[in-house]
C-alpha cells in the first residue's frame, strides 16, 4: 500500500513537470520578440516567356542573399535601420537591379540616383535625389538622415555633403552596364521614329512611348527597397533606384520622397515603392497606406490593395509596394506582372517570388 501511494505521488509529479515545462515553453515562444524582413526589386512587366532559367536563378540568388542579410542583422539584435540598409546594399551592388550598379541611364547617357530611407521609431528621414558618384546612395540617405539637421539633399550639393562625411566618389563608368546601356538606345530609337510620324510634339510623343509600350516599360523598373521590424519593435523602410530610363531635366520619381515612394511610422507600418513614379507621387502612396492603418484602423491587405489595386490604377498608373506592420504582418501587392520580391516572416519561413503566378506572396 505504502509502496502504492509512494508510486502516484512519483507519477504526479513527473506529470507536472510535463505539463509546466510545455507551458514555460509556449510562454516562451509567445513572449519571444517578433522579427521579420521584405524587400523588392522593381515592379513591372516582368513575363517569365522573357526570362531564362539561368537569369531567373540569378536573380532568386541575389534576392535570397539580400534578405538573408537583413535577417542575420535582426536576428541578432541589431536595428531595422541596420537591416534595412545592408539587405539594400546587396541590391544596389547587384548589376541586375536598378540601383546602385546596373542603375538606368539618363537621356544624355548619365546614371542619377534617388534614394530615401525612414526611421520608425522617431519619424526621421533622409533622403539624396540626382547623386552620380555615389556607389550606395541609401548610406547617403541614411547620413542625411543622421548626420544633417536637413531631410532631402539634391545633386552637388548632395555629393559636397557626402565628401564632407567621408564618402569615396565613384566614376559614373562604375554604374555602366551593357544591358542598360541598350535598353536606352531601344527606347531612344522608339521615340525618335514615333515623333517622326506623329502629331504629337515629341516630348508628349517620348512620354507616352516610354510608358504604353510594353517592351520599353519594361526596360525602366527595378528599383530596390526593404521593410524591416526589429526586436525592439521598431520599423524601417528604405528605396534606392536609378529612376526611369532615358529621364530628363533632372526628374525625379517617388523613390526619394517621403510619403510617396518610402515612409515608415512605429503606430502603423513601413513601405517601399515602385513603379510608375509620377503616379506613386501624385497617390502619396506610402503615406497613404500608414494613414489609413493609423487613422481609419485598417489592416494592411486592406490598405495595400486600396491604394495598389485601385488609386493608382484609376490615376493610370502601375507598380507595387512592400509593406509591413508593426505586428510583422507582410504585404506584397503589386497591379504589374511580376515584381521581384524576397521575405522572412516572423515565424522564420523565407520566400522568393518574381511573378504575379507566384502566389505565395501576394493575396
Ligand atoms: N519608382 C521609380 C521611379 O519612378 C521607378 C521604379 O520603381 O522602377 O523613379
């Protein structure tokens, strides 16, 4: 009997002990702070009948490695800032974006780059537009952002600021590559055979050319961006492009503006851009989307798809955002073909995607 009792008690407490470890662990996991990571790589017509295996891999490669990079950084406790930044600097290293290196040419065969990046956490910017000697300009933005009492730094004045900080000039052939480089003489043959036979004045005539057809559309994305929320539960988002193919009189699209092509808020969301920048300025897009998460409490599908699947369109234009809340909730919506798009989510799951068939990314 005294054996018997002795037995139960033995059991009972191996069963508590069970029980109350399974428990301490989901407290755990539960408790744990949430991570997570996205970025992009241009939204536009990007068909797979146009694409080789062998390129498609490239540029699943690069993207994986991007995210992965970024990840790394949160994972271990750095910021979404920190994040943010190393995930696009692959990007912008890469030829195949538009950014950085493999950035488009200018009308007059020159490379200008935009970049933008937003702190979370306290609201503050910074952002370079037109800078041409500058090998990463979101480490530019990121400097105006902390080393300036100024948000949004052009051209010259821009790259002064840069030499000031310590920042080594690049030659523009360092941003040179072939494929862009033919992109803009296609583009430029286009225009100059439609404004031949057309009752357009040629400058309206090369702006609907450049973006009605299809083949040269597509020659003009690739811009790259990251959203990131860190362990502390701060968010970030960056955007860094060469801009639009055979631009001139120094234009400038979203990718540097806060509220159109990047924004990020702790109480809402963080966003990058891309697409069609004129309309993604005029859409206010990413501000858009914070506004109406912080403001009209909707979720971030909800948001995402009122200012992708239907502002802008209905403007006229196309592209695609990546955002995420401060949850870690992701969303990748997109109204082209395809967008080039990499995440980590909060459960630790990554996933590449480019078209709009990969439908994991996009609901
Ligand atoms: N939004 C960029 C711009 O208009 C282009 C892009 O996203 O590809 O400059």
């Amino acid at each position: 009997m005294k054996i018997f009792k002795f037995f139960s008690i033995f059991l009972f407490l191996i069963a508590f002990s069970c029980v109350s470890s399974t428990k301490n662990s989901n407290f755990d996991k539960e408790n744990q702070p949430k991570f997570a990571i996205a970025i992009h790589g241009g939204a536009g017509t990007i068909l797979k009948s146009q694409m080789s295996d062998s390129l498609e891999s490239a540029y699943k490669e690069v993207l994986s490695k991007a995210v992965r990079e970024g990840h790394e950084i949160l994972s271990k406790g750095g910021s979404a800032l920190d994040a943010v930044v190393a995930s696009i600097n692959i990007l912008e290293d890469s030829p195949l974006f538009n950014a950085g290196k493999g950035a488009v040419f200018t009308q007059d065969q020159t490379n200008e780059l935009d970049a933008s990046i937003m702190d979370g956490a306290s609201l503050n910017a910074g952002a370079v537009a037109g800078v041409k000697h500058i090998k990463n300009p979101i480490n530019l933005a990121r400097s105006v952002m902390e080393k300036s009492p100024h948000v949004f730094m052009y051209g010259t004045g821009a790259e002064a600021f840069a030499k000031e900080q310590g920042f080594s000039m690049v030659d523009q052939d360092y941003f040179f590559t072939q494929s862009r480089f033919e992109h803009l003489m296609r583009v430029q043959d286009a225009e100059n055979n439609a404004s031949a036979s057309s009752q357009d004045p040629a400058h309206l005539m090369n702006e609907k050319l450049a973006f009605y057809d299809p083949i040269l559309k597509a020659s003009k994305f690739g811009t790259v961006g990251c959203v990131a929320l860190d362990k502390e539960g701060n968010l970030a988002a960056g955007t860094s492009t060469g801009g639009m193919t055979n631009k001139r009189f120094g234009r400038i699209g979203d990718a540097p503006i806060i509220g159109a092509g990047t924004y990020a808020n702790n109480k809402s969301c963080a966003v990058s851009a891309t697409g069609w920048g004129e309309y993604f300025i005029r859409g206010v897009v990413a501000h858009d989307i914070s506004a109406m998460i912080e403001y009209g409490g909707f979720n971030l599908e909800k948001s995402t798809s009122a200012v992708i699947d239907k502002k802008i369109p209905e403007l006229g234009g196309d592209g695609g955002v990546i955002a995420m809340d401060k949850y870690g909730n992701i969303s990748m919506r997109f109204n082209t073909p395809g967008m080039y798009r990499a995440q980590i989510d909060t459960s630790g799951a990554m996933t590449v995607g480019i078209y709009k068939s990969d439908t994991l990314l996009t609901k």
